[in-house]
C-alpha cells in the first residue's frame, strides 16, 4: 500500500471512532439527564398538566383532520358534547 492510502486509513478511522465516541456520550447524556428529570418532578404536576391537555387533544385532533378534508379550506365552528 502506499503511504497516501495508510494515511487516508488512519484519518478514516480515527473519524469514525471520535464520531462513535462523541455519539456515546450524547445518548448517555440525554439518558441520564431524562433518568434525573423522573426522578426529581413531583407526581402532582405531572397529573396536573396531562388533565388539562386531556382537553386540547381531541379539539387538535379534530381541527387537524377537518384542515385535511377540507385542504385547508374549512373552519370549524363550534365543537358542543352530545348527550
């Protein structure tokens, strides 16, 4: 081999093993910093938040699918329970 061809070797794999090192971290990281997070929120808040976005998703999902029958062209005007 030539000395051109060892040294793009090298410079391949010393890149791709600071690539892979550098992506270790970042999943690691982002484990641990979510493994924290769980740990130290209180149950309350979280209980909290998911009743009060229980609301807003059916009216979301409803405005996305009326946007997509209607190609952007309908409005929805009023959203009322049926008994």
């Amino acid at each position: 081999m030539s000395e051109e061809f060892q040294l793009a070797l090298s410079l391949l794999l010393i890149g791709m093993i600071t690539v892979f090192v550098i992506l270790t971290l970042v999943v690691a990281g982002g484990r641990l910093l979510v493994t924290v997070s769980n740990r130290f929120i209180r149950a309350e808040e979280t209980e909290v938040a998911s009743s009060a976005e229980d609301e807003e998703i059916p009216v979301a999902i409803i405005s996305a699918v009326v946007l997509h029958i209607t190609q952007g062209k309908g409005r929805i005007s009023g959203i009322r329970k049926m008994d």
